[in-house]
C-alpha cells in the first residue's frame, strides 16, 4: 500500500514538534547525536504497507567510517503500549494513537530524551535492553558480550577510568565460551582488543570526531554525554 507523502510529513511533524531535541534524517527517522552514538526513533514500515512501528536506535559513531557506523545498530528497542503489546499504528490513524506512543516513549527511555546525557542513564539502559527478549535468552552468549563491549566504547568516550570499570564487569562474567567459539571469536583475543581500544582512546575519539562532522550528519542536533 503506498502512502501518501503528506501523510508521512504530517507524521513527521508530530514527532519533531513533541520532541524538538530531536533531527529529520530522511523519512520517519528522528536523530541526535549523544557523544560518541547517534540516537532516536525510527518508525519502521510494517509488512502489508500501511501501518508502522517505532523503535529506539543506536548507532556507534567510533566505526571506520560513517557507512559502517550505519550498518547495523547496536540498539533497536520496540516500544510497547500500557498493555505490553507493541505498537502497531496505521498510518491514517496516526493521530489517534499518538499521544499514549509518546507518554510510553518518554517513560520507557528516560533520561536519553533531553539535554546533555548522564553516562550512567545510558549505560543503565544497556543494562535492560539487555534484559529484554531474545537477548535475555543467552546471558552469556556472545550477543551479550558484544552489547557489554559497545558499553564499553560509550564509557571510554568518557574516560580511561569509566572504561576499565566496564571492562572489570566483563572480565568477571562467565561467559559461554561455546558461543563465542559458534561465532568464530577467541576470548582471548577478543579481551585483548578491548584493552586495546582503551589504551588507543586518543585514535578513538579522532574517529568519532571525522564521523560527526561527516556531511551526513553535520546538520544533526546534539547532546554531550557527561559523567
């Protein structure tokens, strides 16, 4: 089913006018950049044409260049409703279920919405993703690991000593050493580049720096991570 342009433009509008620290980047997808990650929501066309669904995204922003930080996000988070079911609006309805889509919105990712980004509020919520289907499935799979790692790379953006912290909580996991060998990763190796990236944060910061001021995303709001 095709939709109307002005059906999406009128949607899009809603969104950026409730959340106005937000950016358009293309159709129905809401960004700002937060440090070393580009956040927001994406509405994201169901089968069948006519209906769509938000979900929260992350992106890192410390990747060799600015198509890889896009190629896949280190979060997509479906919203739900008051009855846990997730969002399933059809386009020509959009105003009649906007307003609970944003009372969930807010309630479920606070603290990543608005003004400069506390660290903990975002490693917080990495810590409940974390806990949501199906990666609360595996705890100690190899998903996890790498969830664990982007952790990591968040905190590292702020400092040395915020990364070692997150990197002390993986070194005591018990992870599934099976999995990681089914995804073709030795732990060992893989621990060793963690530590590496710490020790590199100066080259780490330069990517995120070339990355945010690609021309894709110059125009793009931002908020500043802090501790």
């Amino acid at each position: 089913m095709n939709i109307d342009k002005s059906v999406k433009k009128a949607i899009d509008s809603d969104w950026l006018n409730e959340f106005p620290q937000w950016s358009s980047y293309g159709v129905n997808r809401y960004y700002k950049i937060i440090g070393p990650v580009l956040a927001g929501v994406e509405l994201i066309r169901l089968r069948g044409g006519d209906e769509y669904r938000p979900h929260f995204t992350i992106y890192p922003l410390w990747k060799k260049d600015i198509n890889d930080c896009f190629n896949y996000p280190i979060v997509m988070y479906e919203f739900h409703n008051e009855r846990n079911l997730q969002f399933s609006i059809k386009y020509l309805r959009h105003a009649v279920y906007f307003e609970e889509m944003v009372k969930n919105v807010k309630a479920q990712i606070p603290g990543i919405l608005e003004g400069n980004i506390q660290l903990n509020a975002v490693l917080n919520f990495f810590d409940e993703y974390a806990r949501t289907p199906p990666l609360s499935a595996a705890l100690n799979s190899f998903l996890q690991a790498e969830l664990k790692a982007d952790k990591l790379a968040i905190a590292l953006y702020i400092s040395q000593e915020e990364a070692r912290k997150v990197f002390f909580d993986i070194t005591q996991q018990d992870w599934d050493l099976q999995h990681f060998k089914a995804c073709g990763i030795d732990i060992n190796k893989w621990l060793h580049e963690l530590q590496d990236r710490i020790n590199n944060r100066e080259a780490f910061l330069r990517q995120i720096i070339t990355n945010t001021n690609h021309k894709k995303l110059v125009k793009l709001k931002r908020s500043e991570l802090i501790l």
